[in-house]
C-alpha cells in the first residue's frame, strides 16, 4: 500500500504492482528509474514512497547526509513542487524530458538547475558491442581473441537452477575485491530476478560457473540496462567476452545498451569511453537557491557528444 503524500512508507517489493507499468512506459531511459533500480538500493539511499494528490509517485532519499526527492513519472503543480523544494535539500535525477519542458519556468521562479554528469547513464549501439568492428575496438578485440583461444566458455539463460552458480561467482567477486561495493544489490537482484523482471545469462567453463549478467529493458523497448555483471577476473579477456557475448544475445530491437553511470570515478570513466558510447542519458539536479551551498559548477554538454536526447558522438 503506497501512501498518499505527505505520508510516505519503505519501498517494498508487494510494491512492484504498482509502479511497474508507470515506469516501464518511462521514455528517456534513466537507468534508476525502474522498479528494480529503485529497490535493489532501497537500503543505500533510503527510499521511501508516496502518491501526490494527482496520483503520481514521489520518492524520497537521502545521499551524503542530504535529502533529495525523485519525481520520475511527472511534475506536480507548482505549488506542490514548491513545498518539496522547501521539504527537500535538492531534486534528483531530472529527466532530459523534465528539463526540456520545466527547466525555463523553474530557473524564472529562481531555481537552480545543473547537469549531473556523474551519474549520466552511458548509452552503446548494440552492433557496436556486438561487434566490435574497427580501428576502436582493436584492443577489446585481442582481448576477446584471446579469451576464446584459451577457454571455451559457454553462455546459458539465467534461470532460477543457475542462481546458486552465480553466487559462488559473486562470492568469488567480492574476495577478490576485497571491498562489498554493491554486493547486497546484486544478490538481492540474482535471489529476486524473477519478480524484479531481470533478465541475463549466466557463463559457464568446463561447467564451472566464471560470470553472470543481468539487466532489463529500458525506454519501451528500445534500450537494455546492464545492472550487474561480474566475474572471475583470473581468466583474462572474461568481462570483454561477457559484453561482446551478451550484446550478441540481445534481440535486434535494443538499438542502445545502457551501461550506467561512472559516479564520477575517473577511472570508470575512462574505462566506459573505451567502448565508444555513441550518447548519454542525462539527469539534472534542481536546487532551490537558499540550499545550493553544495551544488555542483554548471557544466557544459560532455566534448565527446552534441546536442539531443540520445547525444551522438563522433565516429574517429
């Protein structure tokens, strides 16, 4: 039962029925925004859930000792949006769709609306992954190679009989890193795949169980969102073949894989322009100007990428 704003309640998996076809219908592909996104780190950010009077949804959060909200069906009139700006230390996660239709009237009563780069959601053609064609690809290539010459690993369907070998990798995952990172997410996400709606595979040498991925679709069909994806890092070239394999997998009508965001780690950034994104879903944040001690520099559109809602990048 989702309670009716200002009340809010945690957000439980009974309550999947619910939001699940609204935001299924979502059109921009912001990868959070899906009921799996949102529950798998229900704990991280505690959210929590209400419906505004309209019977849209909001979601409340918080993140390095600030409250935010989601609102990632609809805006609300502008006198409730008022009351959540002055509720709330910022909004979060604007929808590209959002910032087109609002951004002038919210800046004209004052707010402040920035890009939140860090978290723009990567976006790939699937061909491209698929298959890895070009001068760009040349080391992703040698990698795969190499991988296929030395093991013979097979993909097979995630189905409930494979969630207890994707935990041993999982477990194996996590040794080896030697830090939890998203752990709890994702054998929540392996345990719950089913009623989440994830879909994926689960990798396989000499029967022994090396990776797993797992993801959903995105933007009415038209992206698949890699959530998770680990693996035994002892065999070498395993992550490329598993994104090369996976992208192989998918049906011909996910134009874009969506491989999340980089949370502004360089090095993953670094890492997720290796695989030439050909554009980004953006998010902003919207602040009211008496709390903005802590926002962000405005920041202008990535280099790499032009205008428009899926950004296209240069083909050098």
């Amino acid at each position: 039962m989702i309670p009716t704003y200002p009340e809010f309640a945690p957000l439980e998996l009974d309550a999947r029925e619910a939001l699940y076809p609204n935001l299924n219908l979502l059109p921009d592909g912001i990868s959070e925004f899906t009921f799996a996104g949102l529950y798998l780190f229900r704990h991280t950010y505690n959210y929590r859930i209400s419906r505004l009077p309209d019977g849209n949804l909001v979601i409340s959060g918080h993140r390095r000792e600030k409250s935010f909200f989601y609102l990632p069906c609809c805006f609300p009139s502008v006198d409730l949006f008022d009351k959540l700006m002055h509720q709330y230390d910022y909004m979060r996660h604007m929808s590209e769709t959002q910032a087109n239709q609002h951004r002038i009237e919210l800046e004209a009563r004052g707010y402040l609306v920035f890009e939140d780069r860090d978290n723009f959601d990567y976006l790939y053609n699937r061909e491209d992954l698929a298959m890895l064609n070009g001068r760009a690809y040349h080391k992703k290539r040698n990698l795969v190679n190499g991988f296929v010459s030395s093991y013979s690993c097979e993909q097979r369907a995630f189905t409930k009989a494979r969630i207890k070998d994707a935990l041993a990798v999982l477990e194996e995952w996590r040794t080896a890193k030697g830090v939890d990172g998203d752990y709890a997410a994702a054998r929540d996400a392996l345990e719950h795949f089913e009623v989440l709606g994830l879909r994926g595979a689960v990798y396989y040498i000499e029967n022994e169980p090396v990776g797993w991925c797992l993801g959903e679709p995105l933007a009415k069909g038209k992206m698949f969102a890699i959530h998770f994806e680990k693996a035994c890092d002892r065999f070498k070239g395993i992550y490329q073949f598993i994104n090369q394999a996976f992208a192989q997998s998918l049906a011909k009508h996910y134009r874009y894989i969506n491989r999340e965001q980089d949370l502004g780690d360089e090095g993953l950034r670094q890492a997720k322009m290796t695989y030439r994104p050909v554009g980004f879903v953006k998010k902003y944040m919207v602040f009211h100007p008496d709390r903005a001690d802590f926002a962000p520099q405005p920041l202008e559109p990535p280099a790499e990428c032009g205008p428009g809602t899926v950004h296209e990048c240069s083909d050098d």
